[in-house]
C-alpha cells in the first residue's frame, strides 16, 4: 500500500464523530511549484510525541532545468505536523508522516 494510500485510513481512524469536524488533513498546492500537507494531531496518539525535523534541498522559485524540484521538509509546528516538498515529492512526505506516525 502506497503512503498515500496508508494517510486515507489513518485519517479514517481518527475519525470519531468530533476529530473530523474540527482538525483534520490538508494537502494543497504551493507556488514554487510544490506540495505542503498539514496534519493536525490534537486528539491522536501522535499528539506529544515529538518529532525530528527532516529536511533535503532547498526549494526554488522556478523549475529546474530537468523540470523537477527535489526538496522537501518535514516538522512539527506546534500542533500541526507539516511537510513541504517539490511537485513530485509528495509521496515521499507521506513516507515520512507514515513512518513517524507508525512507531507511535
């Protein structure tokens, strides 16, 4: 199963009648180009676990020559776990989460 994949059932457990309506999952666009997605952890297991930033590359605000951005960051902000990566990135911060998220 693919990290994506993984993120819609994990997202799916924590649904309970109340996490849904008010935290959640949020994947949007950047104009770098790019990814961020924001998942916020109050009201989960992962909501004190800490958290080791991971970064690789920095993000431009243009398309490289070959055409893709390889970038991407992952962090906690305060309550929200946050990764940011380049257009193609974005399994790749999925793994991330899914990694962390599966040790706890």
């Amino acid at each position: 199963m693919s990290s994506i994949e993984w993120l819609q059932y994990w997202y799916l457990s924590q649904c309970n009648d109340h996490w849904e309506h008010r935290y959640g999952v949020r994947i949007q666009s950047l104009d770098n180009p790019g990814w961020i997605v924001r998942i916020d952890l109050r009201g989960t297991a992962l909501a004190g676990r800490p958290f080791k930033n991971v970064k690789s590359g920095e993000p431009v605000n243009h398309i490289g020559l070959d055409g893709v951005q390889n970038w991407f960051s992952c962090e906690r902000q305060g309550d929200e776990w946050v990764g940011a990566c380049g257009p193609l990135l974005l399994e790749t911060i999925c793994d991330v989460f899914r990694e962390w998220a599966g040790e706890a």
